[in-house]
C-alpha cells in the first residue's frame, strides 16, 4: 500500500507520535497515552491531524442539482454556510461514503447569478474512489468538480475549551464570528498565524462528541497554524490526540465509521441513517430505486439486522467481528467495541438481528469461546451537557 505524509508529520514526530497505517496514510496513532488523549478532550480540549480526509469543491450554476443527484440528502435545501451530513450510494444503495457538504458563498469572480458552490469532505480512504465518482456523475450537469485533498490540511480542535482557545488566535472584532457559529455551520475567520493574518475556512464540526471545530487550511500553511494553536494554550488546556483517541472518543459518541459500521455491503436503513436519505426529494438520485425498495421492505426496522448500542455487564470489551449471542445463537456481528475511558464499562455497536434489538434486550457477546453478558441500550452511549 502507499504510504502517504500529511503536511503535519513533522510535527507528529517532533511530539514523540507512534504511527499507523490509515486508509494509506502514515496517522498518529499516539503521542502518550490514549487514554490521557482521550480525557483531555472530554474535559479541556484535544487538537488533532485530520489531514488525510479529502477536499472537494463543486461549482457551477447546476452545484446543487448536482449534489442533489449524487447524493442521497437534499443538500439544495441547505442554507448559504451550514453543512450536511450526507451519504454517496451506487445503484445497488450499498454505501460507498459517508460525508459532509459544506455550502459556502458563491465565488467572487463567478461573473453570473446563481453559481453555488459547495464543499465535499469525504472520508481519508476513500477520498480518491469519492472525487471520481463525483467527477463520473457530473456528466450532464453544468457544474466543475475540483478535488483539492492533496493540497489541503485539516486541523480539528475538540473539547470544551475549544472555542476558548481559538479565541486567542482572532482579533477581539471578529470573536463573534466563532462564538456565533452554529453546530455544523462554517464560516471564513482571520487567523493570526506567525504574526500575519489569514482567512481561514472554520467549521464547527467534529467527531468526538464534544464541542469543537475543524479548520481547512493550505498545506504550506499547516505546520504554521498548528504551532499557533499549541503555543496559544497554556498547560494542560490542549493536548495533541491520535487516532486511537479519536476512535474511543468517536465510538462513545455513537457515530458510525466506514469500514466498521458502515460498508458497500450495508444499507442506511439498517445503519440508522435513514432520515439521512431523501426518499421525497424531487428527481432522480443516484441509488433511489434501490434504496426505496430496501425501506419498502423493512430494512432495519421489521427485517434484516439493524445497528444497535449494547453496553457491558461484565468488565471484558467485544472487538470487531466478534458474534454476537442470544441464548447461544449467532444473532449478529460487532463492528466496534472496546473500554469505554468515559464511562468506565464496556461499550460496543453491532448489527443484530432486528427481533432482538429493543432496548433492554440481553444479550452476550462470544469473546473467543466465553459468552460475555451485554444489553441493548439507545445510542449514543456519551451525550455531553450543554
């Protein structure tokens, strides 16, 4: 496999980060202690490297009939500056990516009225299969699909201080554009980086459960901003987090991660997602049939497996794969599961077959050869307060 360096690695390995291989991509696994990573960003903030996740810009007078068409959501019903959770499907309604689309302002030198844009952040290793097939689906619409991933860093601050502390990098005139934004909106913010100013795109997204932001930022100028946002934080406000953090954190969250949970084999319906996928949208869209038919008959609700929360009774976690049991029968499979730093008990997803998916339900979890005792309980296991 490739192995592709963020612009950050430098600065991973000057801050002692083991390594590991990510959808192609050499990612910090840990600096210290995943678990400390963990905590620091449950209760100060954590900064993480995202910049293996791709970037692609769509643009033209027919952008969101486009996204409309590629995806599964109504992303034409999305205001100037907010941002969707959407999913790219193929035919078969099998999920090739699950994303977030940015709408931002039209282009100042778009010459004409009624040219959007938009942008589209799929996921690191599929970035590439993602830029494609929206390239391929363009055809017939008058729009440009642009994918930028390998010229641009990502940068994701999480964790209640967050918004404390990227306050220190913005002219005190412009706080309100950070202390104003919305859950999954997006604005551009004049950053002080190295004693210039920089318009930067901020978004106030996340996957870890906690307030937080991501930042897009030009490869050349990433090493920048991330000293910045280190040397602005004071002892103990800010901790550099890998993935192993990001994954315990993202699990507590109960969102759902390519790969594990969710797959070209799997539909949205039994993921959970199906509010996310636009059945009433005017037009055709890529998968529509397929994934009407799938809802008609029940998938993830009356039939076939559905995704579930099981919380643990006993101290041992269940991995990936693992079956799961319900009075010695194979009734469904892990895809996630391990300690929860959080919440100090076992925690796991798993699609289980939807008969034994009320809440409440007792199960076991087969831990190579020992049924270990789980119960069903609603996702998302850890729900910060507000």
């Amino acid at each position: 496999m490739t192995e592709n360096y963020t612009a950050l690695y430098e600065e991973h390995k000057k801050l002692g980060a083991s390594f590991t291989d990510f959808g192609g991509w050499q990612m910090p696994l840990k600096y210290s202690s995943e678990l400390a990573e963990h905590h620091a960003v449950r209760n100060a903030a954590g900064i993480f490297d995202l910049s293996h996740m791709g970037e692609v810009w769509v643009t033209g007078p027919d952008a969101a009939a486009f996204l409309d068409y590629a995806l599964v959501g109504r992303i034409s019903a999305m205001a100037v500056g907010k941002a969707k959770y959407s999913l790219l499907c193929n035919e078969d309604g099998g999920i090739i990516d699950d994303l977030i689309t940015y709408r931002r302002p039209a282009p100042a030198d778009a010459g004409s009225e009624g040219t959007d844009r938009f942008l589209v952040v799929p996921n690191a290793g599929n970035a590439t299969v993602v830029a494609a097939e929206l390239a391929q689906r363009a055809a017939g619409f008058d729009v440009e699909v642009d994918d930028v991933s390998a010229g641009t860093s990502l940068i994701a601050v999480q964790g209640p201080k967050a918004q404390e502390l990227l306050l220190r990098l913005v002219p005190a005139a412009q706080h309100s554009l950070i202390t104003e934004l919305k859950y999954y909106a997006a604005v551009e913010v004049p950053f002080l980086v190295g004693g210039a100013g920089q318009e930067l795109l901020l978004a106030r997204t996340g996957y870890t459960g906690e307030d937080g932001f991501e930042i897009f930022v030009d490869n050349d100028d990433a090493a920048a901003l991330w000293q910045a946002i280190v040397a602005i934080a004071d002892e103990g406000e800010l901790t550099p987090a890998g993935l192993a953090s990001r994954d315990s954190l993202r699990l507590e969250a109960g969102m759902p991660l390519y790969g594990n949970e969710l797959s070209l084999e799997g539909d949205p319906f039994a993921a959970g997602l199906g509010p996310v996928v636009a059945l009433s949208k005017e037009g055709d869209f890529v998968g529509k049939a397929a994934l009407a038919a799938k809802k008609e008959t029940g998938a993830g609700t009356s039939s076939g497996r559905k995704l579930v929360g099981l919380k643990g009774l006993g101290r041992r976690a269940g991995r990936g794969h693992y079956p799961v049991l319900k009075d010695g029968a194979v009734v469904g499979e892990v895809t996630s599961g391990q300690p929860s730093p959080t919440l100090g008990y076992p925690v796991a997803m798993a699609y289980v077959d939807v008969e034994h998916t009320e809440l409440g339900t007792a199960l076991d979890i087969d831990l190579r050869g020992k049924a270990e005792p789980f119960e069903v309980v609603a996702l998302p296991f850890y729900k910060r307060q507000k």
